[in-house]
C-alpha cells in the first residue's frame, strides 16, 4: 500500500476513531499505545501531531463493543481476584525489569536479550493500561443504572490508597528547610517522567513545587492526604456492607480500579525512569557505526527497529529519524502486524491532510457530552488550560477546559466553578479532585479543548453530563 492509499484509507475512516489521549509523545511512548490496542483489543490506533505542542493518540471506536466480553470475563468466578493478583506481579515485574537497565552491559547480545525481554514484560502489562477505560466505559454505568444511588456512587469512587506523588508532596513538607535533595531525587526523579524526554525531577524542580505547596490551601490539602485516605476507607468498607452478589463484586472491581489508575501509570513512569540507562548505552552502542546518533535517536526507534538493528545492524536514516524528533509526522498502528507494526507518513502535505481532517470541528456545535463525575448546575465563562504556562491566566469563578488534569493542576482546580475535559472517567485525576472540592465536572468530551475557546459563556450540566455554549 503506498502512502496516498494509506492516508485515504485513514481520512475514509475518520467517523471510527476518537481521541484516547492527548500528551508529548515519543515513537517509545506511542509503542504502547499499539501494543494493547493490538494486543489487548485487535485495534487499530493512529499518532498525530498537535498545533499546541502535544500530541494525539485516536483509536477505533470499535473497541467500546470489546469492552463488555471484558467486564463479563471479569465477573465470572474469581476471576477478578486472578485479575488483581496478576496486577501486583506483572507490575513488580516491571519495576524490577526497569532496575535491571542500569547494570546491563554494552555490547551486542546484551542489549538484544535485555530489550527483548522488556518488550516481553511491557507486552504482560499492557492491558491494564486499556482496562481503566473498559471499567469506566462499560461496568461503570451498569452499576450506576444499577444502584441509582449518588452517595453509594460516591462511596466507592474514592481513593484508598497514597500515591507516589502525594508522598513525595508529605516528605518535602515535613522536611521543612532541611530538605534532602539527594533523597528526594533518589526516590522521586521519576515524578516528570512520561515519554523518556522530560527533565528529571532536580533540585531546581524540587524547590519549585515548594513554593507551590505552600501556598496556604493546597498545603492544607497535602496534610489532608492521609485523613482522607483513612476516612475513604471507612465510608467504602462502610457502603458494600450492604451489598451482595454482583452488586458487591462490580463495587469492589471498579473501587479497586480507582487505586489501579493512578497506580499503573505510577509503575511504568517510575520503570521508564529507569529504562533510561537502557536508552543510553543503545545510543552509545550505535554511535560507533553511526557518530551522529544520539539519545533522542534511540527514543524514536520503535521496538521492532531495535531489535533489528541489535540483530542485523539495520537502522533508519538519520534523515527520518529527525522528522520523529521535531514531530513531522503520522504514525498508523494497525490491528494485524501483518510484518509491520506502525506504518510512518513523513510528507508534509499528506501529514497535514490527515491532522486537518482529524481535528476539524463543527462550527455549529452548540452542546457537548460527557461523563458526569461530580453533580451540579453552574454557568462561567471558559478558561482554556493546555498547560502549566496557562495557569496565570485563569480567574476565580472561571470554567477551567483542559484535555485532563494532574497533581500539578490543584491550584487552578479550587478557583475553578466547574471543571471540563477531553479525557477521562469516573476514576480520572479531574474526576477524584473535583468530588473531593465538590465542583461539578464532567470529563470525557473528546472535544471540549477544541470546541470551546476563552470567554465563551456556558452552562455545566454535571448532573447529565451536558456543556451547553449560551454565548
């Protein structure tokens, strides 16, 4: 297939995908994403570039209908105990699979037979990145249709258990003005990490989030971490006492995949982390055939073009290579190998036909849908935040519109009337913050970054999951 068939392939199908994230990416980071499609689904997935900097990962609609064989597995039997226990070694596995990077050698057969094996570990793993969303997408509303219950929903939405980051937030806290650096990097370096290129987390860094935390309300929320955790323990323990049967399992699956969320990604930043000194010596390893390779080179390789060249010595060319790196390019991740896991589109006028027609909106969209997270019924105007840089811009009282949120967004989150994004569900980051400060919010528009622009007026139905654009 050349390239034109395979981009009018790709516009024809346009109606059968939908955002799934939107975020920097590498080719590793993208990899993924076409591991548990494939694997995991038998999807495809299709890589763009975005105009503000990020990235786009689109999948096949189709793998909603995948979702219920999934969930109906789950529900059988013990089967979700199996589930979870596989979770804990798979995810084990993979951080000891990370800490072994560092003392690997430099040479050939080393590099093949580590690398293979990490594919191999990544591959097991997989499929509790798609899993969150097949809950949410699927079991979710089966048992809210189920309990009709807000204050039971509620119940077992929350978090019953401390993650990395809020650790980290708790110990540099009580540190006060003795703060241990070499500690704290040791521990926590892997906070920034999402696709093998963010800058570490640093002294410079360390001391940024200070300032940000103690700031009087959200080092307030800090100490709350603990007395939350506890207390959404017992209000959980508390709500399935009254349950039984498959009412009682779908509670404990999807609370238990609140934790799962958050944690997964936890676990593979913190190997990713570690898969850097991996990233390192296959760099050094092939800048002795190639002197201009470098770091950024061995990140863009997909896996297959790895163990190709650490097999054959085949590479691609350092011309290709740098359009990975500076984003020009499509990357297709079809269902079936077929020989070939991601197909590359690197001419500009095709790359461009294919992001125009994907992130066209219709300019009469008047209402936007999502998943309502946290009830309520407010009107304000929108505030667009893409990212850190856009914080300053936004007011109290405002209706903050971000493709998701992190840790990093609470400050903007408590002076927000409402809370809208592309991405997510009930067990999300926007989704968990936004019941904890009692702020309607509705998440998974796919398309409220785009549809909405700064001032527009509109009316956050969080009870029904409804954006209406007044003005």
């Amino acid at each position: 297939m050349t390239d034109n068939q395979l981009v009018n392939q790709i516009i024809r199908n346009r109606n059968k995908y939908e955002v799934m994230a939107s975020r920097p990416f590498t080719v590793q980071r993208v990899g993924i994403v076409g591991i548990f499609c494939r694997h995991i689904l038998g999807i495809s997935s299709l890589y763009t570039p975005l105009p503000d900097g990020k990235d786009s990962i689109w999948i096949e609609k189709a793998a909603h209908k995948k979702y219920k064989s999934f969930v109906d597995k789950l529900l059988r039997g013990d089967n979700f105990k199996k589930h979870f226990l596989a979770y804990t070694v798979l995810g084990n596995n993979l951080l000891d699979c990370g800490k072994r990077a560092k003392s690997i050698k430099t040479e050939r057969k080393s590099l093949l037979d580590f690398y293979k094996y990490w594919d191999k570990t990544l591959t097991a793993f997989s499929v509790y990145f798609i899993s969150p969303y097949i809950i949410e997408d699927d079991l979710y509303p089966r048992f809210v249709n189920k309990a009709k219950n807000i204050e039971l929903i509620t119940a077992i939405s929350g978090p019953t258990q401390l993650f990395g980051y809020q650790k980290f937030q708790l110990e540099l806290l009580a540190m006060e003005n003795k703060v241990n650096y070499d500690k704290l990097i040791k521990k926590y370096a892997w906070l920034n990490e999402y696709s093998l290129k963010e800058k570490l987390l640093d002294k410079i860094d360390i001391n940024k989030r200070k300032r940000e935390l103690v700031k009087r309300d959200v080092v307030r929320a800090v100490h709350k971490y603990k007395a939350t955790i506890l207390e959404n323990k017992h209000t959980y323990r508390k709500a399935i006492k009254h349950l039984a049967g498959k009412d009682k399992l779908m509670a404990e699956i999807i609370h238990e995949y609140v934790n799962i969320r958050t944690d997964r990604i936890e676990i593979y930043n913190q190997a990713l982390a570690e898969m850097r000194a991996f990233f390192e010596k296959l760099a050094l390893f092939i800048k002795k055939d190639f002197i201009w390779f470098n770091y950024y080179h061995a990140v863009n390789l997909t896996n297959q073009e790895i163990i190709l060249y650490l097999e054959k010595g085949v590479l691609p060319t350092r011309e290709l290579l740098e359009k990975r790196i500076r984003r020009e390019m499509i990357i297709f991740l079809p269902a079936s190998e077929n020989g070939k896991h991601e197909f590359f589109i690197y001419q500009p006028n095709l790359v461009k036909k294919i992001i125009d027609k994907y992130l066209a909106v219709e300019s009469a969209v008047k209402e936007i849908k999502g998943v309502a997270v946290s009830s309520g019924l407010t009107r304000g105007r929108v505030r667009l935040v893409l990212g850190p840089q856009d914080f300053k811009k936004f007011k109290t009282g405002e209706v903050l519109v971000s493709h998701y949120t992190s840790p990093s967004f609470m400050m903007v989150m408590k002076k927000a009337a409402a809370i809208i994004t592309n991405e997510g569900g009930v067990t999300s980051h926007a989704a968990i913050v936004s019941r904890e400060l009692k702020k309607p919010c509705v998440v998974g528009t796919k398309i409220a970054t785009k549809a909405l622009k700064d001032g527009d007026l509109v009316e956050v139905d969080a009870e029904k999951g409804i954006i209406k654009i007044i003005k």
